[in-house]
C-alpha cells in the first residue's frame, strides 16, 4: 500500500499532474464563458426571463464579465500544479521566452485542447433545450443552415460582418488581443513588478480579460486563446452545425488559432523592452518569480 501510494504521488509530481490541472482549469473556463454566452444567447431568450437590461450593450457586459470571471475561477482552479496557462497561446509565450520548457508545449496545448472541448459538451448538454427552442422559434430547421450560425456563437467566435470576406482585420485584432492579454498576464505575475499577490493574481487577471473584451471585443469576438475556440468549435462540427463551423465564414477557423499564437509570441519581448529590462537593471538578481509559478 506504501508503495502504490508512492507510486501515485510520484505521478502527481510529475508532467502528468500538471496536464490533469491544465485540463480541468480549462475545462472549467470553457464551461462557464460559453455558459455566459449560452445565457445571453438563447437562455434569457428563451426561458422568458430577459429582463430589459440585457439588450445590446447590456449582452455584451454580461458576457464580457461572465467570461472575465470564469478567467479567474479557472486560474484559481488551476494556479498550483501547473501555472494555469489555459490558453497555448500564453504557453508558447512563456516558452519562446525561455520560462516554460519546450517538451511540456504539446502536452498542455493537448490538455487545454481537451478541456476546452469537455467544458464546450458540458455547456450543450445543459443548454441544449434552449438551443433547440431558439432553432425553431427562428424556423432554422437544421444548425448547418446559414441561420445557425446564431448559436454557434455560443461556442465559437467569428468576424464582425463590416469585414466581409477580410480576414486579415480579425486576424490583426487576435494578435492585438491576445499580445495585451500576455503583456498583462506578464506584468500581473511578475514579481519585480508592482507586487500583486499570488492570491489576487487571477482577480486581476480577469479584469484584463474584462478590459480586452470592452475595448478590442467585437472585431472577432476575442478569442484570445486558440484552445477556447478550437475546441469548442471541434465540438459544435460534431453536433451537426457543420461548415458553420469548419471552415467557418469565409473559411474563418484559422484566425483565431494563428492570431493568438503571434501575439502570444510577440508579447513577452514587447514587455521585456518596454518593462522587463527597466526591472532587472533596476533589481539585480531579483527574479520575476515567473519560472517559480510555471
């Protein structure tokens, strides 16, 4: 029994358990920001409980915030064991900067794959009512027909219509996203910095992810983060919402996996210039504490 047991720890101490925390760390950031969309979508809709606050800009708050917190939750869920990148974006980023080792990229980038795509089934196993509610009362008889793309909305993002059959304005808008997103995950963690506690650290967090999605939120619906689509998106093909899906408008699937990944490999240099070297010369020998995170 004292042997398995060590047996079992020595497998927690390992890869393996930081790739269970990444998993379950996204799965539950994907569980609770497409369920804030699923609510806006089609919950409030069609459960006759919307009340006159959540139209338009009132929708877009409640999802920006509902997909802020669900950005802390998951962090805190996930801080420990592995860092709680969530997102290969931010992964890559810690690793083209020499803080995160190449060999674990695939690995989590497979975890948050995975959980992305779990918490995406948990979102549709409870809403799908509401889905198939919203589908008839708009007479959309299948998901694949153009007018399903309304509620793939709720798992997967997409371009703003002004930009037709452009992609490249999504594309610049993810890595513009996502480049904030790592500068301030950078920032927030580092412990030379303004020395946010590990403890607040997600709370803050979430509040970039909040500010990112008020002010750079609509171009694409701001992704930021190749596993909260992907995933979600494999998901959706599977239940039947099809080219809505893959390949998306104007073949769209694609932007928001390389949008995030060049900001996210962009952003921690833009900091390290910016920043990060201010720091060092000014705290020799005083580390970032990020490594020790990761």
């Amino acid at each position: 029994m004292a042997q398995s047991s060590q047996t079992a720890a020595g497998w927690r101490q390992g890869i393996w358990g930081e790739i269970l925390s990444e998993f379950i760390g996204t799965f539950a950031l994907i569980a609770f920001g497409a369920g804030v969309v699923a609510v806006a979508v089609v919950g409030l809709t069609m459960s006759g409980r919307t009340p006159a606050i959540f139209v338009g800009a009132g929708d877009w708050l409640l999802i920006t915030w509902g997909w802020a917190l669900a950005v802390t939750m998951a962090v805190y869920v996930a801080g420990g064991p592995s860092g709680a990148h969530l997102n290969p974006a931010v992964t890559l980023a810690f690793a083209v900067h020499g803080e995160h080792p190449w060999r674990k990229v695939l690995p989590y980038w497979g975890a948050q794959l995975a959980g992305a795509f779990a918490g995406a089934a948990l979102v549709y196993a409870d809403y799908y009512p509401a889905i198939n509610a919203w589908n008839a009362a708009h007479k959309i008889v299948s998901r694949a027909d153009p007018g399903g793309a309304g509620t793939l909305g709720i798992f997967a993002t997409g371009p703003g219509a002004y930009f037709g059959s452009n992609l490249f304005g999504p594309f610049i808008d993810q890595v513009i996203g996502t480049g904030f997103l790592v500068l301030f995950v950078m920032a927030i963690v580092d412990a030379r910095n303004m020395g946010v506690q590990s403890n607040l650290g997600p709370l803050v967090i979430g509040f970039a992810v909040a500010a990112i999605g008020m002010s750079f939120g609509v171009d694409a619906g701001y992704a930021i983060n190749p596993a909260r689509d992907l995933g979600p998106r494999l998901f959706a093909f599977f239940e039947g919402w099809g080219s809505n899906a893959f390949p998306g408008p104007y073949g769209y699937w694609w932007v928001p996996i390389a949008g995030p990944l060049v900001g996210g490999a962009v952003a921690p240099f833009v900091y390290d210039f910016f920043v990060g070297a201010t720091l060092k010369a000014r705290l020799p020998g005083v580390s970032s504490g990020r490594q020790d995170a990761l």
